[in-house]
C-alpha cells in the first residue's frame, strides 16, 4: 500500500493547520515528545493487531509482558487455532478480560487464515469486521502497522482533545472528525501519539498538572482552572504557530517522564 505519507518536519506541517491556535498547540506537542511513538512492542501488523486487542482496559506495559511470551509462541494466526480456548486464556491470564479477548483472537485469526491468506487486512472497513477490532483498534493499525494517516480515538486522546477545545464532543467517533478536520493529514498519526503522551504525562484524568503544562496558555479548560491568562507569564506570542512561542514554553515546563510512557 502506498498510502503513507512521506515523512517531514511536524512543526513545518504543524504550521498548516488552518487555525493558528491549533498549529501553536501542535508545534508544542511536536517539541515536547519528539519521540513518541505506539508503546505496544510490535514487529509486524499481526503482532500489532493481536497486541492492540489485549490492551482494552490494560495497560499497555502489561501488554507488553504478555505478548513477549505469547508472540515467540505464537508466531501466526494458524497458530491461535492450533490451541484450545482454554490454552490461550491461560497465556494472556494476567491481562483484563481474558476470555473474552481469548474468543476474539482466536474468531480474528480464523477470518485471517480463512479470508485473507493469514494476512491483515489493510482497509478500515476490512478490520472493523474483525472480533474485537473496534475502530479505535483499526486506526492502531491503520497508523502504525501500514502508514496510513488516522487518528485513534482512545480515553486519552478524548480528554485531551477536548479539554484543548481541538475537539468538542464527548464521542470518540465524532473528536476523530473534528481532529481530522483541525489538523493537518501528515500529522493525524503523530498527534495521535502526542495527545496520549501528554494524557499520560500531565493532563491526568483526574488531576490536570495545569500549572506545568506548556500548553496552558492555549488551553481553554487550563485557563477555566487557572484563570484567564494563565500562563501568559512565558511572554510567548498566543495563538500563533511561531517557534519563539513554543520554544519559550517548552522551557517552562520540560515535565518529568515528559518523553516516557
Ligand atoms: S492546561 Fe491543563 S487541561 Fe489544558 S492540556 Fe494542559 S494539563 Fe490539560
């Protein structure tokens, strides 16, 4: 499939949002986790899409430790049939709702053996047929396993969104139009990374470490919990997709773990 898009500077690309606020948010992401990227080890679009159906309600570190046993293992979707029910809830034991993600796996690789020659499919429409492979999921793969620019709408990426006003809606289906619709296409799969990184790093679900955050003075809900101009002490330019401006809050806050997971 020749449909990723070549790689280029995020903050160049950043600059085309149409919005300037929106371009200023994205260049700050872009400095700030300069190395996100998907966390659930992976060495192929099998490997990804099995890892990214056990990583519903858990953590992807855990995640990370169950298919370590289970991928040498279980190299192929052939070989999730080649084992019971059973054998395979006993593998992926430690990893919430087992054996419902043991049924979904094993249906998911029966379809692939059965219809597409033990391959992933690469089209959206394709996986969402899979048990299991919900659009998030999809998008997972799409972005990360083939090079397709999508955005993965997670609990993360929700929040974050929405509380940055780059989204307004409460469902997942619809923050990902309004994404797609802000932000520039050659960076739909890396601001997908960068809203996770920031959900994990300092916008918590809970606790929203406004006060570091290096994004509070584009930040309606920040401004909301702050106060109005929160944030402006920086003496960056709002609202403007300038490097001066992401450059100074950056140095601001260069959060702990900030690039870590
Ligand atoms: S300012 Fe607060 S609410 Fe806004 S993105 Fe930062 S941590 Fe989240």
């Amino acid at each position: 499939m020749s449909s990723a898009t070549p790689a280029m500077d995020p903050r160049e690309a950043a600059r085309k949002a149409a919005d300037p606020r929106v371009a200023a948010i994205l260049e700050i992401l872009a400095e700030t986790y300069p190395d996100a990227r998907c966390a659930l080890e992976h060495e192929n679009p099998f490997q990804l899409l099995i890892a990214t159906i056990l990583s519903a309600q858990c953590t992807d570190k855990r995640v990370n430790i169950i298919t370590r046993r289970l991928f040498p293992r279980l190299p192929r979707p052939e070989d999730y049939l080649a084992i019971s029910q059973e054998e395979l809830e006993e593998l992926i034991r430690d990893c919430g709702l087992y054996r419902e993600k043991a049924r979904n796996i094993r249906a998911t690789c029966r379809i692939l053996v059965e219809r597409y020659g033990g391959e992933v499919p690469r089209t959206l429409e394709e996986l969402i047929q899979l048990p299991g492979v919900g659009r998030k999921t999809a998008n997972v793969v799409l972005s990360n396993a083939f090079g397709v620019p999508a955005i993965a709408v997670d609990t993360h990426v929700l929040r974050v969104s929405n509380r940055l006003g780059l989204a307004s809606s409460p469902d997942p289906l619809k923050t990902e139009r309004q994404l797609m619709e802000a932000i520039p296409r050659e960076l739909w799969s890396q601001a997908h990374h960068w809203l996770i990184h920031h959900g994990r790093n300092i916008c918590h679900a809970r606790n929203p470490a406004c006060p570091i955050c290096p994004l509070l003075r584009h930040c309606p809900e920040g401004q909301r919990r702050l106060g109005p101009g929160a944030g402006a002490e920086t003496g960056a330019p709002a609202g403007g997709p300038a490097a001066g401006g992401a450059d100074a809050e950056r140095r601001v806050v260069d959060a702990p773990g900030a690039a870590g997971r």
